[in-house]
C-alpha cells in the first residue's frame, strides 16, 4: 500500500513539474451491472472536474477483461477523442523491464553510521536477477535497492482506461462508462422440497454470481438476463442439505423484481450485492410455497427395432421417476423460471431431510411444463421382446411395410401397486393393429400406455404394429 501511494505521488509531482495537465479520477463511484450467461453489461458511474479544452478522464479499477472497443462514455458536452486501455499492471517485473537501457538509483546503507547513499545506475537486464552499469563496472544487485525516479504513464496498479476528451464548460458532472466484460457469470439453482406424498413441494430459487473479471463491484445494482443472447463470432451460446423453515404463503414470493426487454426475461435483485475478485456468492431469486406437481413412472422405449428383426430388445430395463411441473398461476407458479439445476428432497419416516435426485430444467416460461428425470425405480423393472417381425411390401428402405408384435413384461417388487407409463416412439406412418391395454397418442411419432404393475406382481403389455416408411 506504501508502495502504491509513494508511486501515485511520484507521478503527481513528475505531471507538475514537466508542466502536463493532471488526469482527471473520477469520485463517487457507483456501479450497475446486466448479467448474461457468460458475460455481463458494466455501468460505471463516477463524478468528474470538466474543464474547457482537451483534458484526460480516468477509470482506474475497471475490469480486466473489458471489450474496449464497446466502452461507450455517456455526458453532456463532451466529445471522446481517443481511449486507451492499460492492462499492463504495475509489478515489480514490469517496473523492472519498464526501465531497461534506463536510469535508476540503487540504495547503499553504511553499516557503521547506518546512512544511506544513491549511487546513479543504468539497468541493463533483468533476465535472471538485476544487472547495472554504475561508473565503468558491472554489477548484479538485489531488486530491493533499486530506487526508480517516477512511474512509468504506462503502468497502473490496477487495470485502467483512459479518456482523451474535449469539455465545453467548467462543471462537475456525473458522467457513465458503459463497457461489455468477461469474467462475469450467473446460474440458476432450485432446492425443491416435496411434500404430501410428492404432489406439493416448497420451491426456492438462488442465483450463483461468478466474478472472475479482475476487480470487484461493490454495493453494485445486479440485473439478470435469461436467455441466449446472441454474439457475433460467438456460438450457441459443493452441495450441502440444509433445512429450511416451512413457507406459509401459498403464492409465489419473489425476491427479484422481474420484466420483458426483447424476448428475454430480466430479473433485478432487490438489493446491492458486493462481488469481490475471484468470487461466487447466492443470492436468493424467488421462493414458492404449496406448488403443487405430480410424478410418474416411465419406461421409453425407441424405435430401431420396428425397421428389423431383433428378438429379445433388452432385461431389466430401468423404469425412470419424472416428476412433472407446471408453471402456472393455478399450480402455485406463473413465474418465468430461468434455467438450473433443480434438486429435490423429501423426508424419511423419521422427519430427517434426503436427497432424492436432480436434473437440468431449460428456461420454462409461464404455462410451460417442466419434466425432470429423478433417476430409476429401484422396485421396478422391465423385460421387452420382440414376438414377430413379418415384411409385408417393398423393397427398398423408404417404401417398406413391416408388422411386428411386442411383449413387455414389468415386475414391481415393491409393497404397493404402481402404475408405469410406457412411451414406444414409432417411425413413419404406424398403426397399433392389436393391444392388450388401450394406447393413446402422445405425438405423431410416440404411441403411450398406462400400466399397472401390481405389489410383488408383473403385468404384460403386449401389441402389434404396423409401420411404413
């Protein structure tokens, strides 16, 4: 820190004397910031001198990994001449290599009177440790008794930008620097609780702020943008278990406020947020009490084996758990959800709180359906084969018919009856010709059916089809 306010004084007093009018820092600062998925719109808002004429605006402390080519300075009167960005931060290195072939001061204490002297030097290398010129011999010293004259203009302790402009008037303004970075990244987490039997849960939503953009934001206004904003050059673009008390609100309870810009959805957080370098804080999104949800039991099947004789298509299949949520004012919701991990949780016998399973929601407008797969039944499971395959026209592969006929067979090992839906996607133009258990149609291209599998019991599926292509 001594070393930082000994180099800003020697460049104040070195503007001084060579008679160059002294940049203009900005004060007050305070800052905004529009968050996307991997990058992040900064809004720097400081307080500046202007003066008539050419004068030199300057933005220490912006981030590292600023675009500059899309800063943009927003103030009344004044015209941008030029900008500058200097990432080349102030090390002893760099100090160093800043003043090869250059002269400097190396520091000698006596040891008997314990007085310093400086002898002039010229520093021919610091390739390995420091080499002098002093006088007409050649010596290698340590760093530490180089004595540099004045900081280099090019050097900063922290990444700056710079402003050539050109006032109108003599004021105080406040002025904006608007800047895309890197560095800056936001993602969605959802801890979902269930309760009575799995049809309602308690939802809360907490957004993780990643900042790794070379400096920090403090108090800074945060918004979020959810939704693939697209770039030019670009494409597409530890976990603990922590009880949480019973909500009592049935409706929704955002902790951010929320709006359309564009086709996207923009949440901003209800107070400043202070993100530090190199570091990931959660701040709470929304919480939603009584949503209600329904699961079910699935076994997906696909659909090559309808083109060609296969036999047994697989034993013990696993039968997947999908829980099912709508985000609808009806069902508790009817918020725009961005897209995250949603982890689950329900209590045992005991009361104690477990981990039962998570998966990746997409971005579910409201009146959406969001499906999540759990993982699989440890109770059930299922044996699929194929009775028949028959080609009944055509020979080649775009005007074929085939009949086949399929047995699946599902076992439930469990105490209780339950009922699995099993989805067949079916190519080209089908049609179920026999079944033991009414299907419905899903989609053009997916035939359903709902079975139930008795306690400690198997129940058969079976069907025949025919399919052209």
């Amino acid at each position: 820190m001594l070393f930082r306010r000994a180099s800003f004084l020697l460049l104040f007093f070195f503007l001084i004397i060579t008679g160059c009018p002294a940049p203009s820092a900005g004060a007050d600062q305070s800052v905004a910031l529009t968050i996307y998925d991997d990058f992040a719109l900064v809004r720097d808002r400081r307080t500046f001198r202007i003066r008539p004429g050419e004068q030199t605006l300057v933005f220490p402390g912006i981030s590292a990994r600023i675009q500059p080519e899309t800063a943009l300075l927003s103030g009344a009167g004044l015209l941008v001449l030029e900008q500058d960005f200097a990432y080349d931060l102030l090390t002893r290195q760099s100090l160093l290599e800043k003043y090869l072939g250059r002269e400097v001061l190396v520091a000698t204490r006596d040891p008997k009177t314990g007085k310093r002297s400086y002898d002039k030097a010229v520093l021919l290398s610091v390739d390995g440790g420091v080499l002098l010129r002093i006088d007409d011999r050649i010596e290698s010293v340590r760093p530490d008794r180089i004595v540099f004259p004045r900081l280099p203009a090019s050097l900063h302790d922290r990444p700056t930008l710079t402003m050539r402009v050109i006032g109108n008037d003599d004021s105080e303004r406040q002025l904006q620097l608007s800047y895309l970075t890197g560095g800056l990244s936001w993602r969605a987490d959802y801890v979902a609780r269930l309760s009575d039997g799995g049809t309602r849960l308690d939802l809360g939503a907490w957004v993780t702020l990643k900042n790794e953009s070379g400096t920090e934001y403090r108090q800074a206004e945060v918004q979020l943008v959810a939704g693939e904003v697209h770039r030019a050059g670009s494409g597409a673009l530890a976990e603990r278990v922590m009880r949480r008390p019973v909500m009592a609100a049935a409706a929704p309870v955002p902790a951010a406020g929320r709006e359309k810009i564009f086709g996207y959805h923009l949440y901003s957080l209800p107070r400043p947020v202070t993100l530090h370098t190199n570091e990931q804080k959660q701040v709470l999104l929304l919480q939603a009490a009584g949503v209600s949800c329904r699961s079910e039991l699935v076994l997906r099947g696909r659909g090559g084996y309808y083109r060609a004789r296969v036999g047994e298509i697989g034993t013990r299949l696993k039968v997947a758990k999908v829980m099912e949520l709508k985000n609808s004012a009806a069902s508790g919701l009817g918020i725009p959800l961005p897209a995250g991990t949603v982890r689950f949780y329900s209590q045992d016998a005991a009361g104690r709180l477990q981990f039962i399973g998570e998966d990746r929601m997409d971005h579910t407008p409201e009146g959406e359906v969001a499906r999540l797969d759990l993982g699989s039944s440890f109770d059930l499971t299922a044996e699929k084969r194929q009775v028949e395959f028959v080609k009944i026209a055509g020979t080649s592969p775009s005007g074929a018919v085939f009949e086949s006929r399929y047995q699946i067979t599902l076992r439930n090992g469990g105490t209780m009856e339950k009922t699995v839906r099993v989805l067949e996607e079916i190519p080209g133009d089908w049609t179920i010709l026999a079944e033991s258990l009414p299907h419905t149609k899903k989609d053009s291209r997916t035939a359903a059916w709902s079975v139930p599998v008795p306690a400690g019991g198997t129940a058969v599926l079976s069907y025949r089809v025919r399919v052209r292509l």
